[in-house]
C-alpha cells in the first residue's frame, strides 16, 4: 500500500501488525536513530526535529552544533520529524536521513549543510543511509532504492534514474559490501544489487512470508536479517543461500551484537537469545528481560551482553551461559528504548525516544545519565 503516513503513534505490537496487513505509513513519527561516536563527540538525535553533536569530557558533555539551528533563518522552517537510522560519519561528513525532510550531508566541524536532497520522491524515509565507497544507498516507504554521489547528493551515474522498485516499502538501511548493494523490504524480501547500475547480483532475491524490518552485515560474509515471521535468517552475502534460521518466540525487530560467531537479540516478548550460527543453538535457554519487548539490539562488552528494553530499563547478562548480571536498571521517566545499544571504550550507550543519552558500565551493572550542558532547541 503506498500511503506513507498513518501509523507510528500506535504501540509497536500494532504498527507490526499492521505491518503484516501491508499497511505501511506512519501518523506520528519520532525516529530512534542510534548515537554515533567519533573523536571523543558523539552525534545524536535529541528531538524529532533536531540531530545535534556533544562533545564529551569526564565531567560534563556539550553541544557542538544543532541542526536545525533555530537560531539561524535559513533553517527556520526546516521540519525533520524524525530520524529512524543512525547517522553515518565518513571523511569529515554527517550523513543522514529524515522522515519528511530527505537527505543530508552536514559538515561535522559545524553541522552546516554541505548538500541536502530534499523530498524529489513518492514516500518518506524510515531507515538509514548507508555510506561506502563513494556512494549514499537509502530506501522509502514507497519500496524504492536510491543510490546517491556521497560527495555532492547528485544522482549515481549508471543507477536508475527513478530509482529500483520494490512491492512493498523498506524500513531497513541498505547494507554496502564490495560493490554490492544489499536491500530488505516489508514483503519479506533480501535483494543484492550491483552499485554501479542496479543490475542483480543474486539469482534471486531470498523470500520469506514475514516483513523485513531489520538488515545488518555480521563480520565477514553474513547478513543478519530478523522478520517478523518470529524467524532469524543469517544470509551469505554472495548468493542469498539461508545459512542458518532460527524460530524465536516472538517477533524480532532489532539489531543484533555479534561475537565469535555468536548473534545476540531479543524479541517483542522481552525474551533475549544467543545464536551460535555454526550449530543453529541457543545457547542461553528460556533468558528473559522481563515483561516489556525488545526493540533496541544489544551491545557487547568482553563477557557481558547489555539489552534496553521498552520499560525503559536496561539489562546485564553473562555472554557465555546468559545468566543475569544485577537487576534490571530502571530510566525513570526518560521515554523508551527503540535504537540499537552502542559499545564504545568498556561502556554502553542508550539513546531513548526522549533524546536522553545513558551510560551503562558492564563491570558494576551501573547506569548513569550524560548531562549535556545548555538548554535544548
């Protein structure tokens, strides 16, 4: 169905469900974007309308730009509502995806606009871009892949002009991979393009009967690819071939952490799960968060594995055998947890829907918030 606004004000469970119907637009979107950290700052989403970079320091952390700046005119009536993927920092650039305001690419010294390809397409963006050799690929509501020069935002030599349509609409960042193009949609499609001219690099795409809300590259040759079908499907990036499923016990709608050959995620049912991909094993048995479902992937540091859930509250588990770490640390009033965790120096890093930046230390299952100095645009 292409309609690309009626939808995320409801509850998770209700935007899957309609999903699985083909009904795929959102009313009231917010985005959960994961933060990203480079050279001592990290760049985030504080609002739906507003990405900002912070700079950190042990005592306190600050803002080094905001954009929109409402400050400036030019951006005064410039509305983003929402960034559903993390941004992307590559040679000194901020790239990322709006839900209504399109493309841009922000210098990361000052968060000025370098170049921004505004709404020149059918539906809105519900994912994030991917970055890589030269090039910018993103996905609309629409079902249609764009690959851009990451330079300047102009349209990829030799790549459709109108783009490569899909039934149905992508709510997952493309994955770029050696001159591939790797693309999953909410008809439970994974396809693998060339990125020079969009030609297919696979026989076929791989199907499932489940929507495809979630494409991750796992270390090596593997794509990490949930559907809400409750099945796990670890692909070969060269052919598509299923090299190992997994049924859990709920819809899976996440990122995942990866470590020696083992995919950590949890599910809408708050149940969490340790893969093994060689064997096809759980390796934790009957693990639980609790009572609220799993939207965040985990983050992984040494032996521990953390997970955010809805609640807000985030989670510590032993990697090895999954037994529980502490109890479950509560973020009282702080929104919910919905963009992947991010592992950075020995800590974990949770971003909520409220825009509010927590630390999570795995050694003492401790959690503080960042204080970022200044007021909020």
């Amino acid at each position: 169905m292409r309609s690309p606004r009626a939808l995320l004000a409801a509850p998770l469970v209700i935007i899957a469900a309609l999903v699985l119907s083909a009904c795929v637009s959102v009313a009231n979107p917010q985005g959960w974007g994961s933060p990203v950290f480079d050279d001592g700052s990290v760049v985030l989403q504080e609002s739906k309308e507003h990405i900002a970079a912070v700079r950190l320091a042990d005592a306190a952390a600050s803002r080094t730009w905001v954009f929109p700046d409402k400050d400036r005119g030019e951006d005064k009536d410039l509305k983003l509502k929402g960034i559903y993927g993390a941004p992307v920092i590559a040679e000194g650039v901020v790239y990322f995806s709006s839900f209504d305001a399109g493309i841009f690419a922000l210098n990361k010294a000052d968060g000025r606009p370098i170049w921004r390809l505004d709404r020149r397409f059918d539906g809105n963006v519900v994912a994030g871009v991917a970055v890589a050799e030269g090039k910018l690929a993103f996905a609309t509501t629409e079902g249609d892949l764009f690959v851009l020069d990451a330079k300047d935002g102009k349209p990829s030599q030799g790549w459709p002009s109108g783009g490569v349509g899909y039934k149905k609409g992508v709510w997952t960042a493309p994955v770029i991979k050696d001159g591939v193009v790797y693309v999953a949609t909410m008809d439970g499609q994974v396809d693998a393009l060339k990125l020079t001219d969009g030609s297919r690099v696979w026989a076929a795409p791989f199907e499932t009967t489940g929507a495809i809300a979630g494409l991750q590259l796992l270390e090596g040759d593997r794509l990490f690819a949930p559907s809400l079908n409750k099945y796990v499907y670890i692909l070969d990036i060269a052919d598509g071939r299923v090299v190992r499923d997994f049924k859990a016990k709920d819809w899976v709608w996440s990122g995942a952490a990866f470590k020696d050959n083992v995919v950590y995620f949890g599910d809408f049912s708050g149940n969490a799960y340790a893969l093994d991909i060689t064997s096809g094993a759980d390796r934790w048995n009957n693990v639980s968060l609790g009572k609220d479902r799993v939207k965040a992937g985990p983050a992984i540091v040494d032996d521990v594995v953390v997970f955010g859930d809805r609640g807000p509250a985030v989670h510590f588990f032993k990697a090895s055998d999954g037994s529980r770490l502490g109890i479950g640390v509560p973020l009282t009033g702080a929104g919910t947890i919905r963009a992947d965790l991010v592992a950075r120096e020995g800590s974990v890093y949770a971003l909520t829907t409220s825009g509010r930046l927590f630390k999570a230390d795995p050694k003492t299952q401790t959690v503080n918030e960042v204080t970022i100095a200044g007021a909020r645009q």
